[in-house]
C-alpha cells in the first residue's frame, strides 16, 4: 500500500483523503509495537506515518507493547492493530500490506460509517446467532482472495460487536499461528477453534459457516413470502426431489421444493458414495452440493420448512410451517429410513463399519468378515451379495425360520452363509471402527462375542408417508405408497417418486424416478382429462 518511506503516492492519497473525510465517525487505530525488536518498530512507524495528516477521521496511534493499553486491550504479540477498541472486537496481527491493504480501507470504511454492509439475506443469516464467535482469518499479503474472507468477518463483528470478535492473522508476520492452526494456504477461517472456511466465500456462505460452526458450501437464499403460487410443489429434497425440480422447470413448469430436514436425505449422511455412474467414489455430502447447486439453477428450494398438510380443494393447497403454497401439483419425494437396531455403538460406529446397504458399502469388505442383521427378502440378499463379491458373511436372525421368499433361502443354503439362529445384537463394538458383535441367544439366554469388521442391518424401511396418510391415500402392504407405475397416485395432482414408493432405494433409481414423475407431471398438467382419468386405483 505505502511505498519506502512510508508515504502513499499521491492519487491514492488523494482518493483516500476524499473517502475518509466524509466518514461520519472518526476511527481510532491502535497500532502496537515492541521497542525490543526495532526492525519491526520501524514498520509500524513506517505505517502510522502514512495516515499523518491524511485524515482527520482517521487516527493511528503508536503504541508500545509495555504500555498499559497493551494489557487493557489482550495484546500479546506484535505488530498488531486495533481497530476503535473501545466499540469493536477487531485485531490485525501483523501489518496490512500489499493485497492486505483493501481489507484495511474497508475495515475503516465500515467503522467510520457504523454500518456492516450485509446483504438482507447476509443480515437474516446472522440474526440466528446464538452465543460468541471468536474468529480467527489466516491471510497474506500476497493473497487477492484473503481480503474477501477478512472483510467478510469484519462486517459480522460490525454488525454484532458484543458477539463477535476477529483476529486477522497475517501468516508471514506469525508463522507459529498458522503452524498451530494448520493454516498452510489461505485464507482459512477458524470460529471457537473450529475450522470453518477455507478458501474465498460470498458473504452469505460466509454468514451461513459461522453460525452453524461448520464449513458451508451451499447458500440458497430465504424467503419472507407468506404465499407462493406455483405449478408443482415438491415436498422432500432429496435425489429424488430435486431431479424432479430440475426436470420440472426444464419442461417449462414453475416448481418448488421443501425439505423439512437435511437437503440430499440420507445421502447426505453417507461418508462415501462409490456406485453413482460418472463418480467413481465421492463423499455423499458433496454429491448432494452438486445436485443442491444443479437444482438452484432451476428451482427455489424452501430448507427447514415441513409440509404439514395438502388440501385437494381445486388447486392444491399446501401448508408448511412458514407459508402457503397454491399448485396445480404435488410430488411426494418424502423418503423412507432404515429401520434401526437401537443398540450401544450402532449410532457412534454408523459409516465406520455399521451400514444398511451392501450395494453401497459392500465392496470395501472384500476379503473381510461381515454380519446382516435380518431374516427377510432384503437381509438375505444382502448376505447373497456380500458373499459373491468376497466377504465373509453370516446371518443373525432373532427367529428359527427365514421370512425370506424360498428361492432366496435355497440360495443362502447353496451358498454355504452360516445362519445364527433365535440370536439378536445387544451391542457393536469398536473404537474407530467395528471391531465385534455381543450377541444373545433368546432361547438360551446365552451372551457371547463374535468378531467382525462390518455390521449389516436389513431389518427393513419405514416409508414417510405421514403426508400421504393425512390424504388418505392407499399403501402397500409394506408401507410403501401406491402409485399406478407412472407415480400417479389415487388422487388426482398427487404424484409420488423416490423411496417412498419402495423399490431399490438406490441413489440412481431415486433420481431415475424423479426424473420420470416430473415428465409423468407436465403431461398431465398439459392434458388435465389425463390426470382426471389415469389415477391409481387404491
């Protein structure tokens, strides 16, 4: 920013002068130095003698790390700057040079005028905050993207100063720091020690990372509208709901999706996805970022909002937790969850060796030693297909005969899968990762250990069909939602596509039906006496 000798060449002086002078508050910066160490005593002198006589706004002040300030204010290493301590929470450790000096005009900016200069959806973001943020953004001064993150944190300490602090830490200035904090490319941004950004952000994501303490990759923005009309709502945001939207607005209809919970369902959960055609092995929360930012493209997506009824009066209403919607259409992509054993350890080791799809995790057991839990159609095909792909597998099942269809219980004994008969799982076991079963024998009453690497629960689905129920509309005997085989459903405009219809419950098939029941959706819209005609039969 200053050439040598710590004056700024003139045009910049000069436009800096024009924008200080109208800040409406003066801004004190506390600049602090350690006279022990002169080098770096010198450039801060350097840098306090820039702003001599630039402004009357704007006050640098030089002071010495054994002044009493210096402990009033934390300081603990040096250079440092403070920026009006007396208002804000705001540190630079090191000296704002190079790249790093738009962050420095824009902290004096936005301190000057009192204002954060969040965008409403960025403001609406950091209302949600609850408790303190201590923020840590790792820069240099040879970094054009470092100053976005930089200001991006100042702005949340402006606009929330008794919640937020920031440290802005120059690495070359304070090389342990980053070493500590593990910051070897920047910028990097670390909340209440946890790491939540690395790389530039746009201000919301920026917002949206801090109050949740994790690292945000999808922004989609809020909405204040009490009523929506659209042609289709989609209620459920996962593979299956958002490949509707996309194929929904591609056929020129106006679509909208509500997820109650996580966007991408139970992908999102999933550590590793290694069977969707194009990815050979991806982690399930970035596949579904890819498909969330696909569908942002076409389609508003209300997060956090639960449908609570659809009434079928004419255009369809539906209520949601916030708002109402009016379509001429809704999609039922609610999902379905596997049924779970409830026992110590199957929570905590989930993904670490406990998994309820073979298809999915399968293949990282090859050569090792597996149990799948159940005695249905899907628990023995589970073990079937462990079994020719190269796991050492057995059956638990709590009962002395298989539900299994005959050809698949034929197939087990052929196979040679060992059954553990009238046994049930009292725990998993394992630090990181399953390393064991307890299991009891319930005639017996007989408890013993057998070891595993992975532990398979195929003990069933539990479709989501609270809204389907609310409708009346008919289930299978598995508790699935019937549907015609085009996803329309026993009442006209409601259509179903995903897991709650049952079926394979693999990500690609989610998507497949997606796909289909918006296609199924716009030629019905496009000819009304087909949907009048053509719906399932209960």
């Amino acid at each position: 920013m200053a050439r040598k000798g710590g004056s700024l060449p003139k045009d910049v002086a000069e436009h800096l002068k024009n924008l200080f002078d109208k800040l409406p508050y003066e801004v004190a910066i506390h600049a602090f130095s350690d006279r022990r160490h002169p080098e770096m005593r010198e450039a801060v002198e350097t840098f306090v003698s820039m702003f001599k006589d630039l402004s009357r706004k704007v006050r640098v002040m030089h002071r010495d790390v054994a002044d009493p300030e210096a402990a009033h204010f934390h300081v603990d290493r040096t250079p440092m700057l403070l920026f009006c301590p007396d208002r804000y929470r705001v540190r630079y450790l090191g000296l704002p040079l190079g790249e790093e000096g738009r962050t420095l005009v824009e902290t004096i900016l936005h301190m000057g005028t009192a204002t954060d200069g969040l965008s409403d959806q960025s403001r609406k973001v950091l209302s949600r905050l609850e408790g303190e943020r201590r923020i840590k953004v790792f820069v240099s001064a040879t970094c054009p993207y470092c100053p976005q993150q930089a200001v991006n944190a100042v702005k949340a300490a402006v606009a929330r100063p008794q919640a937020v602090s920031v440290d802005i830490v120059d690495i070359e200035f304070n090389p342990d720091l980053a070493d500590a904090y593990e910051a070897f490319s920047v910028p990097q941004v670390v909340a209440n020690e946890v790491l939540i950004a690395q790389g530039a952000q746009p201000e919301e994501l920026f917002m949206a990372s801090l109050v949740k303490l994790e690292p945000q990759t999808i922004f989609i923005p809020d909405s204040d509208a009490e009523e929506v009309e659209t042609d289709l709502v989609i209620v459920g945001g996962g593979p299956a709901g958002l490949t509707a939207g996309i194929y929904a607005v591609r056929s020129g209809l106006r679509a909208a999706v509500v997820e109650r919970g996580n966007l991408g369902g139970q992908v999102a959960t999933t550590p590793m996805v290694e069977n969707y055609p194009g990815l050979s092995r991806v982690p399930g929360k970035t596949l579904v970022d890819i498909m969330v930012s696909h569908a942002l493209e076409y389609v508003e997506i209300f997060p956090n909002e639960e449908v609570v009824e659809v009434r079928p009066n004419g255009r369809l209403e539906v209520v949601t937790t916030r708002r109402r919607f009016t379509a001429r259409a809704v999609l039922l992509a609610t999902g379905a969850s596997y049924r779970r054993l409830g026992v110590p350890g199957e929570d905590r080791l989930a993904g670490r060796g406990v998994s309820y799809c073979s298809t999915c995790d399968g293949p990282l057991y090859r050569g090792k030693k597996a149990v799948v839990v159940g005695g249905g159609n899907s628990a023995v095909t589970e073990a079937l297909h462990l079994h020719h792909i190269g796991v050492e597998v057995a059956l638990v099942h709590r009962r002395d005969s298989l539900r299994a269809q005959e050809h698949l219980v034929k197939a087990l004994e052929g196979a040679e899968i060992p059954v553990l008969w009238n046994t049930e799982v009292q725990e998993i076991v394992g630090g990181r990762f399953v390393e064991a079963v307890l299991l009891k024998n319930n005639k017996t009453g007989e408890t013993f250990t057998r070891e595993t690497d992975a532990v398979f629960v195929a003990i069933g689905y539990v479709a989501e069909t609270t809204l389907a129920k609310k409708l009346g509309l008919p289930l299978t005997p598995d508790g699935f939602v019937r549907h015609d085989g085009s996803h329309r459903t026993a009442i006209p405009g409601v259509y179903t596509a995903g897991d709650v219809e049952g079926g394979y419950r693999q990500i690609v098939t989610a998507t497949a039906a997606g796909a289909a029941a918006a296609m199924t959706i716009f030629e019905d819209l496009s000819n009304p006496y087909w949907t009048r005609e053509h719906s399932a039969a209960g």
